[in-house]
C-alpha cells in the first residue's frame, strides 16, 4: 500500500477540468510570494526551525481564547528529503503543540510532546486533526496517512484541565484508515477519513459511542471539512487507482445533516499538475466580499514544486462561481523545487498554516518545516 506522495511520482493523467488562460496563469504566478519573501504583505512566516521533518500542522482556537497549534514531527534524524534516501512520507511521527494568543506569538511559544505521542510504534501518526467540543475538552485525532503501520486505525488523544493528555484512544471500525479531519457541531465531533481503498466516510461521537460509519465518495482522498449555515462542506482530491489517474482535481461534496451527502463537482484543478492537499475557509477573500468559501490546495506542478494556490466562491454551491486559481507560493528557483503542501486553518484563527521544505530565504530546500501566512 502506497502513501499519496509516491503515487504523486508516478505518470499521471493531467486531463485539467478547469483551463485558465495562459497570460493569466503566468501574471497570477508573478504575484506569489515563497517563504523568506515579503514578510510586510502578511507572511509567510516560519514557525519551527527543527533539524527533523515537521509536517501537517493543524489548530483551533479554545473557548479561552487561546490558540492551539499542533504538528507532526518525524523520528527520523535525516529530515531532508532525498538525503540517504530519506522519504519524509516513510518516517514515524511525534506529535508537538504550541498555544499562544495570536499567530505571530506561535514563533516564540514554548514548544510541548503530546504525552505518549512519542511511545507509540504501531502508527506512523504522519496525519492529525483537532478540535475542541462542548464540554471544552481537546480531541487530537491521529492517523497514518497510509503511511507504513502495524495498525491503521485513527486514534485519538483527549485533553482536559483536571486530567491532562490521555490515549492514545483507537476508534473503533476505523481499520486501514488513511487521512483525517475533524469537525465539533454542537455536542457531536465528526471525524471524516478514508476508508482504502479510498473512499471518504464520516461517523460522530457524542464523547462516549460512535455512530456507523457513512459512506460520502469513492475514488477521493485528504477529505478536509467546514460547518457553515447550517450546512458541511466538503473538499477531496479526487483519483482513480484503476485508471491511473492522480489527484485530477479538487472536489467538493455537502451535506445538511453529516449523513445524506451530495457532490456538488470539481471545484479547482491547477493547470498540468496533480492537485492534493485541499482545505476550506469559512469567507472568501476580503475584496470578495461577505460569504462564501475560500479552497486553498498544493498542486503539484512537477519540476515548479509543490506550490499553494486558492480560489474563492461566494456561493460555493455553484460551480461556476468559483474565482480562477492563484498561486499564493513558489516553491522553486532556477536550479532546484521544493513541496508547499498541507494548508490548514481554524476558525477564529487569523492564520494559514502549512507546511514547506523551503530555507529561511526562499532559495533552497531543507527539511520541512511548519510555516504560516497571517489572515
């Protein structure tokens, strides 16, 4: 069983459902900006400097008003990919915390272990999500990504004030389970996985059962959710393992009530690249106006890098609303590419965290680390 990054190596079908006109694609290009470049426009920002991979960053903000911002971070010393052959999606992973009261204090907060994070073996724990429920406890889900495991299961960690960190905890019926997210709706967590061979499922927990789980797509993949207007958002990479098809494009799928899901349709695609990595943001751009979603994804452009790109809708059940695509990073220069990858927000959060093997200036790959642009 493969993790996503080497299916992206393999040849692809680079069919794009979405074509947007060349001069535009090159002016929008111009516009980005990679990490070490024009920190006076909001970021990008670098957060951890660790000589091993950090990867897959994701935050909340708790009822106190704090932010939690938690990350992988490989066991592997190696840390650059491709060094002695070190593949970053074949390491185990710990798992890192920081909380702090804004974004740009995350640069300097202490830096804590998830307690037991770093005794499990039988989990790569590549994959997280958080959330906070009602009862303002903290659920940290973990899972493999498909990375190689003794048990596929997700898990989970639990956090409260009178008990501290406890779990790993494995949910039940989640065997061979692939990349997460995790939404808190009232007094319920929905947590949304793939199943292999992927297919995307959603079950809840009210804190003590688990409900079936529902099937919402097959053939998709790194299903990442939002609630908003009383409605679930959905966005997906979708493939095809049979056809050899790789991450053609972002899709979109939405449900009233966590359990009747419908597809609303391909959303975004980057121009001759595979498409991975989507994440949505309650409200578009501020010159978009009120409303809406805003998809910020990692194409995979090949020998430009991985990059991270957006589009934006005011109303997202429209297909045909969604903005063309802008690239927001480079992720390379003359002589060598780089992966942008694994975007991911919170509401209430004025900050996108992702994930860069770029140096400090922009002009070289080292070893990931977690990265933020300022919203």
């Amino acid at each position: 069983m493969k993790g996503r990054r080497n299916e992206e190596e393999n040849p692809v079908n680079k069919t794009i459902l979405i074509i947007v006109v060349a001069l535009l694609v090159f002016s929008l290009a111009g516009m980005a900006f990679g990490p070490g470049k024009d920190r006076d426009r909001k970021g990008p920002i670098q957060i951890t400097t660790d000589a091993r991979y950090d990867r897959n960053p994701d935050a909340v903000r708790t009822h106190d008003g704090k932010i939690w911002l938690f990350y992988t971070r490989g066991r592997n010393p190696i840390g650059v990919r491709g060094v002695s052959g070190y593949d970053p999606d074949a390491d185990v992973y710990d798992i890192y915390f920081r909380t702090a009261r804004n974004p740009d204090e995350l640069v300097t907060a202490p830096e804590n272990l998830v307690p037991g994070s770093d005794l499990v073996t039988v989990n790569s724990q590549r994959d997280i999500a958080v959330v906070e429920a009602r009862d303002k406890s903290i659920w940290l889900f973990a899972s493999s990504g498909y990375a190689s495991s003794a048990d596929f299961s997700v898990f989970y960690y639990r956090y409260t004030r009178r008990d501290g960190w406890t779990g790993p905890t494995a949910v039940p019926d989640t065997a061979v389970a692939g990349h997460i997210d995790a939404v808190a709706v009232g007094d319920r967590i929905f947590l949304f996985y793939e199943n292999w061979p992927y297919i995307v499922k959603v079950m809840s927990t009210d804190g003590f059962s688990w409900t079936p789980a529902v099937t919402i797509r097959e053939k998709a993949t790194l299903p990442k959710a939002v609630f908003q207007h009383d409605r679930f958002f959905l966005a997906w990479s979708y493939l095809d393992m049979d056809a050899g098809v790789w991450g053609k494009y972002i899709g979109l799928s939405t449900s009233k009530d966590g359990v009747n899901w419908m597809t609303v349709g391909p959303i975004a695609a980057w121009p001759d690249a595979t498409n991975w990595d989507p994440v949505l943001i309650e409200g578009p751009r501020p010159e978009h106006g009120p409303g809406g979603l805003t998809l910020v994804w990692a194409p995979d452009t090949g020998s430009s890098g991985q990059i991270l790109a957006e589009t934006t809708a005011r109303n997202p059940m429209e297909v045909a609303s969604w903005s063309a695509p802008k690239a927001l990073t480079v992720a390379a220069t003359e002589t060598i590419s780089w992966w942008d990858f694994w975007p991911n927000a919170a509401d209430d959060v004025p900050a996108l965290f992702f994930t860069s093997e770029s140096d400090a200036a922009g002009a070289g790959m080292i070893d990931g680390n977690i990265w933020m642009f300022r919203r």
